[in-house]
C-alpha cells in the first residue's frame, strides 16, 4: 500500500509543479523530498551442484507440506529446516543430441539443447556445447545491467574437484550459446582473481590498447563468421579493462580470509578444498564482489573416489550398482550425505555472517539452489531432479515439500528470474514453458512476484504450490 501512495504522490507532485522530463532522473533522486522509489533488498544467487544422481528413497520427504521429516541425505540441515524448499516432480525435458549425463549437465542450467558436435558419449548421437544462456549467467548480465546492483565480477564459479577438461560433462554455466564457462577449481586461483594486485596496470592497459588498435585495423578485412569472432576478443578486452579499474575502486569491507598453505588440487584433498572454496565465496559475497556465485563438485560422470569417508569405489561406477547391492546403496547414502554436509557448511556460514549495511544476515538475502545432473545414477533418469532452494530474499514461502508431476526445469529458472525483477517471457527451450491444461508450471506458480513479494499464486492441482507471500 504505501509503495502505491508514494507512486500517487510522485505523480501529484511532478503535475503540481510542472516538472520536466529532462530534470526528473535527478529531482526524484533527491533524499529531501521523498520521492525515490524504494530500493531493492540486495538478492543473491547459489547453485551447487553435486554429481550422479541421489538415492531416492534416502533423499525425498515422503510428507508433503510444512511437517515434512529429512531423510538421511538431508539430516544434516535439519537447524535449517524451516529455511528450506523441497522440490519434488521437476524434469529436465530438454531431448536431443548426447546422452543424459551430457544433457543433465550442460541444460541443467541453460533448458536448451546442446549443439550437434564430435563429442560422443553414451548414447548414439554425440553432441556439443549448450545452445545457450544458463540461467545464473542470465540473471548475472541483468544485476551487471543496473548501476544499484553491478558489482566487480557479477558471478564467480567455484569448483572443487574439477578436471582440466573441458567437455558437456564438465561445463554447466554458460556465457552464451557455444561458450561455457569453466570453474576455477584451485582456491589459490580463486584467491588471486579475488584479491590479487596487478604489479602493473599501466603496463597491463598498454597492452590492451595495442590488441584494441590491432582489432580496428583488421576488421574490414575479414568474413561476417570471423567478425562474430573479432567481436567477442574485443568484448574479453572491454571486460580486462573493466576489471582493472574497478580492481582500484573494491574497497574491502573485511579482509580476504586466511587459507591452508599448500593444498594441492587432488582428490585426497576434496574436503579441505571444499572449505577453502565456500570460505572464498561467503568472502566475495561480503565484499560485494558478486551477486552470483556457482559452486560445482566434481563434474559429470564424476569419478571421485571419497576415501575420507572410507569409500574406495569411484562416485560414478558405484551410482551405477543395482537398488539390491544393499552396500552400495549405504556407501551413495554417505557420499550424498557429506555433499549435504558441506551445503551446511555454506549456509552456516552465511547465517552467521551480517548483512553489510543492513538488517539481518547473508543467508536472509540468498538463495542456494542444490541441484544435480540426474534423478537417480542408476536409470539415468531425467525426472525428478533434486532441486532443494535453502534460503530467503527471493519472496518464496519456505519451510515446505512440493510434490510436483514432472514440471520442467526451465520453469524454476524462470521464477528465479522473475523475483528478482528479471521480467523475462522465456528462457530456455520456449517450448517447455507452454502451459497444458489446468496445469500453471513452475514458473507461475513460483512467481512472478508483483510489487515487493506480495502474490498469490495460481494452485497446482489442488495444491498451493509456491506461494511468494511472506510468511
């Protein structure tokens, strides 16, 4: 109500005093008068991943509602209970070339399919990279778009465990259609692009200015293919200039945390890495050095072999045994477990960290989006997808399970655009978000949010599915 008064009034006063259109940006803005629109709480977005699929019946809630109980896998959020979204029935329906661990990794995040390629998995086509957009690029672009939410980076991709290479099982964000965005999986890395010194900018800024000279030059000389190339190294040099003046603008509201000396990227070291990484993460959030952050374990058809839990089988050959191996169930069990573990390691760490500048904690203005590239290892299903959103700040009613029937994935991403203010019509593959009777999807039913979080969404089979009011 008060936002529609203060719209009223903005509109009484410009009439009263026969403002022009030239002077408004800046008279709206004066304090003084009372006529800025409120701003928008900061947002922020995490999405972890995690490999192989889950083991159902240790993972999903059977209740439905606020009085769901945590299986094992998720036991260990239990304190967070209330700030968790259970989303049972969401399906990657993206088909085409390359097989599933391909598709539920490389569409997890762009709900589109991937190129046709040389690269050949599973199945009988073999396939290429993402044909576009992944959604935490997306909502990056739209907070680097607006001066209020533009930060150094915009998004920051953590990897722990990671290999150096680069295929469709390895590469889950996504710049663009062909061009994936790889995780830094060294904290040390991380530690340098976070906080590092250029010794020489000046240098450094010579050099930029040559490669932009040189661009100029050849342009005219060259096909309409090659300047669609010539045109993303001069976006890469705009962005290095970018980073170099605004490395002299970050003013550090807490120091770079203090990280293990000589901890080598390896499997043993996993857990020790994965600490180093969400350490980094929190940092960089506090620091506002980003709105968005990836945070991805291993990779797809990962083959970490978690001795630390005395588990000596690699993760992906044991998610492939049979539901009887009874042993190997228990040992998925664990492995997904510890995942969870390590998600509340993260989430501590935000809701024991302040909002700078404001109220509350960084847990009440983030929401982490625990997601995985399969519904199950052993089927290499496609449905049910785990997708848990632990967290707040994005308008959504926590503290519930959801059963859905088989919505599609892009929907999620489209809500999540939609609540922070990302007023997209699509993402994805178009075809997925078309509605089938008297069933809203995910998208409406998760937003959009209208004004400050204040909406009722349509009802899901007789369900109210997500309902965006606070509580």
């Amino acid at each position: 109500m008060g936002s529609i008064m203060n719209a009223m009034h903005r509109r009484e006063f410009i009439k009263h005093l026969g403002l022009s259109a030239a002077s408004l940006p800046f008279l709206m803005g004066l304090p003084s008068l009372g006529l800025a629109s409120p701003a928008r709480p900061r947002q922020r977005l995490v999405i972890m991943f995690t490999p192989n699929g889950t083991i159902p019946s240790a993972y999903w809630p059977e209740e439905t509602g606020k009085d769901f109980k945590l299986k094992e896998i998720m036991s260990p959020l239990e304190p967070f209970k209330d700030r968790m979204l259970v989303l049972h029935g969401v399906s990657n329906k993206v088909r085409g070339d390359g097989d599933n661990h391909m598709r539920g990794m490389s569409c997890l995040l762009t709900g589109i399919e991937l190129f046709p390629g040389n690269i050949q998995g599973g199945s009988h086509t073999p396939a290429g990279w993402a044909s576009g957009i992944s959604i935490d690029q997306e909502l990056k672009n739209f907070f680097q778009s607006r001066e209020e939410t533009r930060t150094r980076f915009g998004s920051l991709e953590f990897g722990v465990g990671v290999t150096d290479r680069a295929d469709p099982w390895t590469r889950m964000s996504y710049a663009g259609p062909n061009k994936p965005v790889a995780p830094i999986s060294d904290p040390y890395q991380m530690y340098e692009k976070l906080y590092g010194q250029l010794k020489d900018k000046q240098s450094l800024q010579s050099v930029l200015d040559e490669v932009r000279g040189d661009l100029r030059k050849v342009r005219k000389l060259i096909s309409a293919e090659d300047r669609k190339l010539l045109e993303d190294h001069e976006a890469l040099v705009r962005q290095m200039e970018k980073e170099i003046a605004e490395a002299g603008r970050q003013k550090l509201r807490i120091r770079p945390p203090s990280l293990e000396e000589g901890v080598a990227d390896q499997n043993d070291n996993v857990p020790r890495l994965s600490r180093m990484q969400i350490d980094l993460l929190v940092n960089g959030f506090v620091n506002d050095m980003a709105r968005v952050a990836t945070l991805q374990y291993t990779k797809s058809v990962g083959q970490a072999r978690m001795n630390w839990l005395d588990v000596k089988d690699n993760h992906h050959s044991l998610s492939h045994e049979p539901d009887k191996d009874e042993v190997a169930v228990g040992k998925l069990v664990k492995i997904n477990k510890w995942f969870c573990g390590e998600l509340r390691y993260l989430v501590e760490k935000l809701a024991n960290t302040p909002e700078p500048g404001g109220p509350g904690n960084l847990l009440d203005s983030t929401i982490i989006v625990w997601t995985n590239e399969l519904g199950k290892g052993n089927s290499h299903t496609l449905d049910n997808i785990p997708f848990l959103l632990v967290g707040g700040g994005f308008g959504f009613q926590m503290g519930r399970c959801l059963q859905l029937d088989k919505v599609p994935h892009n929907r999620l991403h489209l809500a999540l655009a939609h609540a922070v203010g990302h007023r997209l019509e699509t993402f994805g593959k178009p075809a997925l978000l078309r509605r089938r009777p008297a069933q809203p999807g995910l998208a409406a039913v998760l937003g959009p949010p209208r004004g400050r979080f204040i909406v009722r969404t349509p009802r899901y089979r007789g369900t109210a599915v997500l309902d965006t009011a606070s509580n």
